[in-house]
C-alpha cells in the first residue's frame, strides 16, 4: 500500500511539472508570437466646417496594397457601433463574389443630435429631449466639402458612393437624399427618423423631381419593434416607391422579430446584396468560354453604376479555372491571358497566366510568366507577392 501511494504522490508530482512546463513554454510562445488582428485604421481630420477634429475608421480591402485597383466607398455613420460588423459584412459578401470589395469609412459621433438632424423650428419637444439639433445642413457640407475629397486625394476610389446610416443617421440620409446635391449613389437606411420636423419630408417628397433619382439606390429597412407605433417609415416607403420611376433602384424590408437597433446587421447584409445584385455574373455564363458575353454583361453594368466595370479580375480567373479544372487547358490558359489585357500593371494578371501553364504541364511558359509577375510585384513594391513569386519561379525551374 505505501509502494502504490508512493507512485501516486510521484506520478502526482509528475504531472504537476509537466503542467507547469507546458505553461512555461506556452506562455513564452505565445509571447513570441502576439500578433494582433486589425481590420482598420483610425485617422484624425481636422474640419474647417464643423470647427473640431474627427476621427475616422478606415478598411481597406484586402487587395488594396497589392494592386493599383479603384473601389467604391461605403460612408458609414456612427462608426463607433457599427464598424466591426459592416467590415465583416463587406469582407464576407466581396470574397464570395457577391459584390465588390469595398473601401469602409466610419465616422465617429461628437455630437450625434447636433450632426445628423436637420432643423426643426416648431420642434420645442425634440429640442429640450435632445438638447442641441438642427446641423444636418452644416454635416452635409463637411461630408461633401472635405471627408469626400480627403478620401477621393488619399485613397484609390472609383467614384461610386454608398451611404449607411440608423435612426438619426438615416434621417440624416434622407436630408441629403432630398437635396439636388446629394452627395451619394446608393443609400442604405435603418429605422429612419422620417417624421422628423413635423414630417417635412412626407410634404416634400410629392415636389421632387424624381428623373435625378433613375440611377439612384435606395435601401429603407424598418423593425418590427421598432420605437413608436406610428414611425412612418412604411407610409414614407410607399410614397418614394409611388413617385420613383425607376422601381428597380428602389426596396424596402420589414425585419420581423428585430427592434430598433437589432435590424442594422441583416439589413447591411440584405442592402448591399441589393444594390450588387447583378454583381456576379449568373453560373450560365461562367461555366462557358464565351468572354464577348462576360465583356458585354459587365458593359451593361458600367451603365448600371455609371462608371467602368470592367470584367472582375477574380471572375476572369473563376472562369478560366472552370476549364483548367476540366483538363481544357489551352482553352484555360488563353481566358486567364484576358487578364494581362484587362490589368496590365496587376502582378496578379501574369501569376494566374504562369499557374494555368504550370497546370498543363508547360514549366517552361510558366516560369516566363511568373518573371514577369515578379517584376510587376517589384515595381509596384509589394514584398508578399514578392516572396510568393520568387517561390513559384523556384518550383518552376526545379520542374
């Protein structure tokens, strides 16, 4: 018995050091190794208009700094709450094709009640709730004035602007929605404050000249434990979609089940699958090696959005894999050549040439290719794709 309860007590101890071993190493692994997770940046922009600094988050997408592509730009409003599940939204919806990837840019509140509501002269109620209002117009021209043209000169855009904004922030849409300059393409709109003003807009929404707003979006998502039983929101929709000539730009939802504030994050999803609902070309088409038709379908886009669509470099790549999968490689290899033509600067463009040849078993075109590639990944200065060149020129060469 005391020769049993020996080995306990040893085996006891044992394991007691192995444990304690394990933390040690671990803990000094996991010190070595404390990378963070970073899907943004946060920058300060000093406003002449508003008279203070506001700070801003910034996503790139995960191509940005290795290419010289343009995106369209999502300005979200109160980016301090919503940020972390639009980027996710953005990234998820452009890696599986389903809309482009987009630029992010959240601003930050200072004074939420002041920024995003227009005045309201008869409005004793909301101004002893709210304390100081009426600034919509004063945010509208720092948004158009200044935060619009520092990310146009410090960003690659295209041109194309969305609009997100909840409750306030969507009343802050709808103002500059109803403006002749309105400073956005596409506007996404949750639980917005239509009844705001002594429902203003509900008078003025019948005197709109409506022909402004054929190429125009418009996303309206309302909860259905939404604040006040009698919000508007649903009588505001009807009426656009009455006057709206072009009933394709237009959608409203209601979110059953979500309150006021719960809606924000299927509707982001929902109203960017909206507005890119054409976005990704239909499997017919992808699964044929018709490139005039691919050509075309994106040319009707570019007058879908007003700027040039060209065909996707990821789409050009779907399809040409979509034969090199079924062994049509020299019919692969001449589609992924359409990239060089599409994106000639793109290092990308050469790889994806070098990598169907690799695939077809013709080293020595592939490592022509994959040179090339690396010269573009020089020239443009981006050390990752550098690396992975370098390594797919050396398993090119061993072959």
């Amino acid at each position: 018995m005391c020769l049993v309860m020996g080995e306990k007590i040893l085996q006891k101890k044992m394991n007691n050091l192995i444990i304690l071993l394990f933390l040690l190493l671990g803990t000094n692994l996991f010190a070595q190794n404390n990378e963070k997770v970073v899907i943004g940046d946060i920058i300060t922009l000093n406003s002449k208009v508003l008279n203070e600094e506001r700070a801003l988050y910034i996503y790139l997408p995960e191509s940005y700094h290795e290419s010289t592509f343009e995106y369209p730009v999502l300005y979200l409003l109160d980016a301090e709450w919503d940020f972390h599940h639009t980027t996710g939204t953005v990234e998820f919806l452009s890696g599986s094709g389903k809309i482009p990837e987009l630029i992010v840019v959240g601003i930050v509140n200072t004074n939420r009640s002041r920024d995003l509501t227009p005045e309201a002269p008869n409005d004793e109620e909301s101004k002893q709730f709210w304390g100081e209002i009426g600034g919509a117009a004063n945010f509208k021209s720092f948004i158009q004035s200044e935060l619009i043209p520092f990310i146009d000169s410090n960003y690659r855009t295209v041109g194309y602007n969305i609009f997100r904004g909840q409750s306030f922030g969507g009343l802050f849409g709808v103002f500059d929605l109803f403006h002749t300059d309105k400073d956005f393409n596409a506007y996404i709109l949750t639980s917005p404050s239509v009844r705001w003003n002594e429902n203003i807009f509900f008078k003025e929404i019948e005197q709109l000249d409506f022909e402004k707003y054929k190429n125009t979006k418009l996303y309206i998502g309302e909860a259905e434990f939404d604040w006040g039983d009698d919000n508007g929101i649903k009588e505001f929709s009807t009426l656009w979609d009455k006057y709206n000539e072009n009933q394709n730009n237009f959608h409203y939802k209601l979110y059953e089940g979500e309150g006021h504030s719960s809606l924000v994050f299927d509707a982001t999803n929902d109203a960017l699958k909206f507005i890119y609902q054409n976005w990704k070309a239909p499997d017919s088409l992808m699964n044929s090696v018709d490139l005039k038709s691919l050509e075309q379908y994106y040319s009707n886009l570019s007058k879908e959005f007003g700027y040039e669509v060209k065909v996707p470099m990821d789409q050009v790549i779907r399809l040409a894999n979509n034969q090199l999968r079924n062994k049509n490689y020299q019919a692969g290899i001449e589609i992924a050549k359409e990239n060089i033509k599409l994106y000639p600067e793109q290092p990308q463009a050469y790889w994806h040439v070098g990598d169907a040849y690799s695939l077809a078993g013709k080293h020595k075109e592939a490592l022509g290719y994959f040179e090339q590639a690396l010269g573009k990944a020089k020239a443009l200065k981006i050390s990752d794709l550098v690396e992975q060149y370098e390594l797919s020129i050396k398993r090119a060469k061993d072959k």
